[in-house]
C-alpha cells in the first residue's frame, strides 16, 4: 500500500438472534443507529465524508441501495455519495477494501464504510409454478379463463421458498454452506466433540469479555415499544460441551457432525468503521488508533469454502515475510466450528500446503491462545453482511487493549472465496 489507511473509530450494534419471526430492526434501522452514533462522536461533521460504503448481502427490496438510503438517514448530506457492495459473507470487509481503493487512487479522504444484515427479516418466496400460475390467472379476461385456472391450482403451489435457505446453498456444487462444513469436518478427520468443545469456548470467550467490558464498540439499541438491546443475544452459559453433545446433526441427519449448535447463529446486525488518509487525519485533527496495512482476496473450490481465510491470509504473511506465530492475534470468522478447526489444520498440514497453497512444506500451527480472544460468530451472531467489518473493528479493540501490535482478520466467504485484511495497532 502505498497511501496509510488509518481506521479513527468504529461502532457496532448488538447482534440479535434471528427467532424465526422479523426482528424488531430492519436493516437500515441496524445501520443508521450504529453510524449515527458513530458519527456524533467525530471531529467532522457528517457532510464533511467523502462516500459511505455499506456492504449487505441481503437487503430488501425497499432499500436496494441501502448505503445511500443509511447515509440520507444519518445525514450525511445529498452531497455525499453512498453505495453498496456484495461479497456474500465478506460484504462489510469488501466495503473497507473499497474505501481502501478510493483512498489509495486518492479519489477520498474520509469514508465511512461497514456492513449490514438483518437476516431474520429475509423474505418467503413464492415458487415459480405459483408465479406461473398468478401470471396465468392475471391474464384471464372471462369467467371461463377464471374457472378454468382455477381448476389448474394446487395447493401445493402455495408452499413458500426461504430465501435465507436459497441463499445459503451454493448454486455451482449445490450444497448449503453447513454441508461444506461437513465436507471440510470429513477431509480433516474433525470429530463431532471436537467441534462442539469449539463451539462451548466461543460461548465462554464472548460471556467473559462481556463481563470484563471487552465489547465497548457495542451501540445499544431501543425498538418502539421501548426495550434496549445492549448485548449480543445469542450468547448461551449453558453452551457447554456436554450440552452442545444432544443436539442433532442439521445439515447431514444421518452421518453428520454440524449442529445448530457449532454453527454460526442467523442474525441481524451492523458494523462501521471510519477510515481516513494522513491528509484527512491532518485536516480534522484525527488521533488514529490504527491502521490497515495489506489485504487479499483469494478463491478456492466452492465445496471446501470454509478454508478461505487459509488462502487470502497466507499470501499477506508471505508478502510481509510473517510467519503465523509472528502475528499477535487473530480474528477467523466462526461460520462453523468445523471450518475453523480446518484451517488450522490446512496450515499444519504439508500436503495442504503443498497442493493447494503451493508451498514446499506446512506453514505452521496457529497458537490458538491468539485465536478470537472475545469469542465469535458461533455465540455472537454472523449477520452475513456485518461480520467481515466486526472482525476487523474488534481485532483493533483487542490489540489496543492487550498492548500488542499486529493481527489478522480473515472470513471464508460462501461461493468459495476467502478475505483478509493486516491490521496494525497505533
């Protein structure tokens, strides 16, 4: 890079469990209470940004371009332009690659960018023969045509799609995210208790930070009625091995080892961080608290997706001549317990490396004592289009507050892609 990325700030939401109805937030609400917020604590005025970037993976059709709607609604101005970008489980971290992009072609100074998902509010579809069957009966003109498509209804037609469930099901291998879980749990030799001792240690992590005041970059939330939202809801203190060990596989009911349990939760959240050049920083009187100094994107089989950060983290480490142990933490998105476990066994594994990294031996074993300090996904929530900027945004909190220096963020992204991004304390 050839321009400094400083990141001044950054705010999030609580992430709240999807409970099978719409949650009290759509995802515009998400994002302007966390950026508002953000905002009102700056130097600058919000008028004085150069562009908003909001990445979200599945906004409503109200709000398409849900950057601009969420930059109007903080009142950034008509002046400021506001966009949206879509990497699937990396849209909020792609938005901070944009703002990286504009920076260093120095078409921007300051930038506000994130990512946004309110997934308990993703829509029920209709099926295309009831689509058909609607376009037929809105062509009949006689009493006739209406009796007569009539006739031709099935009931069945009625049976709504879930779009969350088409979403998450990757068109090219035909598989849903959690069956690649399973796929990378079988290549890997993961046993089921392994992943559910994972999955009780997120829990664990995330209830101890809370505790300790770790998750100050939380903005709570308050609905119409008048109820706050303060804290991630999905937490659970009875997450514990032995409890995670009753429930029953999900995505392979026979032979699988993937549970609701060493899952990521569906959620709703949102994540910003503002990021601003040495310019921006001079004119406004910025303090930094640190800044972005590489990322990379990486593709890999669509099938063992989960393995993404794995092939977007090693090129950064090799670019700066890092070996893993060199990096003071790490922040790996926990879409599934399984996933995690397989790239640090994909790094310790010299024919991983070899065949599919190309390297000549195994990288290494990642210290897992620098792995999501704070817990993860699987107890917090993984609003698909947030998670790539909370990472991002926590891995700077924890390494301000533990006084180290250098850390990674890195998220498997579904379609087969992975993302990560170097961050440096200041």
């Amino acid at each position: 890079m050839t321009r400094d990325i400083f990141i001044i700030d950054g705010a999030r939401t609580p992430f709240l469990k999807s409970r099978n109805t719409p949650g009290p937030f759509a995802a515009s609400d998400l994002a302007t209470a966390a950026g508002a917020a953000l905002l009102a604590r700056q130097r600058f005025a919000p008028d004085e940004l150069d562009e908003v970037i909001l990445g979200c993976a599945s906004p409503s059709p109200d709000e398409v371009n849900i950057g601009r709607v969420v930059a109007l609604r903080m009142g950034c101005g008509q002046k400021v332009p506001g966009w949206t970008v879509m990497r699937n489980c990396a849209s909020g971290m792609q938005a901070l690659d944009s703002a990286i992009a504009n920076i260093q072609a120095g078409r921007s100074d300051l930038v506000l960018a994130g990512g946004v998902d309110a997934l308990s509010r993703a829509p029920l579809l209709l099926s295309d023969a009831m689509v058909r069957w609607l376009s037929g009966w809105y062509a009949t003109k006689t009493v006739g045509d209406k009796l007569g498509a009539l006739r031709r209804f099935r009931r069945g037609y009625l049976a709504p799609v879930i779009g969350i469930m088409k979403g998450l099901t990757d068109p090219i291998v035909g598989q849903l995210m959690g069956q690649t879980a399973e796929n990378l749990a079988h290549r890997f030799g993961i046993s089921r208790a392994e992943m559910d001792t994972f999955a009780a240690r997120s829990h664990a992590h995330v209830l101890a930070a809370r505790e300790a005041g770790h998750f100050h970059e939380i903005v709570p939330l308050i609905d119409r009625d008048g109820t706050v939202y303060a804290d991630d809801d999905g937490v659970r203190a009875d997450s514990t091995p032995e409890n995670l060990a009753k429930l029953k596989p999900f995505f392979d009911r026979k032979y699988g080892r993937v549970t609701a349990g060493n899952s990521s939760q569906i959620t709703d959240g949102a994540a910003w961080l503002i990021l601003a050049s040495a310019e921006a920083v001079e004119r406004h009187g910025l303090v930094p608290l640190g800044r972005i100094a590489d990322s990379q994107w990486a593709g890999l089989d669509p099938a063992q997706m989960g393995l993404g950060p794995v092939h977007a983290a090693t090129p950064i480490l090799r670019r700066h001549d890092l070996a893993l142990a060199d990096i003071d933490a790490w922040e790996i998105n926990e879409a599934f317990a399984a996933q995690v476990i397989a790239c640090l066994r994909a790094w310790d594994d010299a024919d991983y490396c070899r065949d599919e990294l190309g390297l000549d031996d195994a990288f290494g074993r990642l210290d897992e004592a620098k792995l999501n300090l704070d817990g993860g996904a699987i107890a917090q929530g993984h609003p698909v289009g947030a998670s790539g900027a909370r990472i991002v945004l926590h891995l700077l909190n924890v390494l301000r507050r533990q006084g180290l220096k250098r850390g990674i963020a890195s998220i498997c992204i579904g379609g087969g892609q992975g993302g990560a991004m170097l961050v440096e304390a200041l």
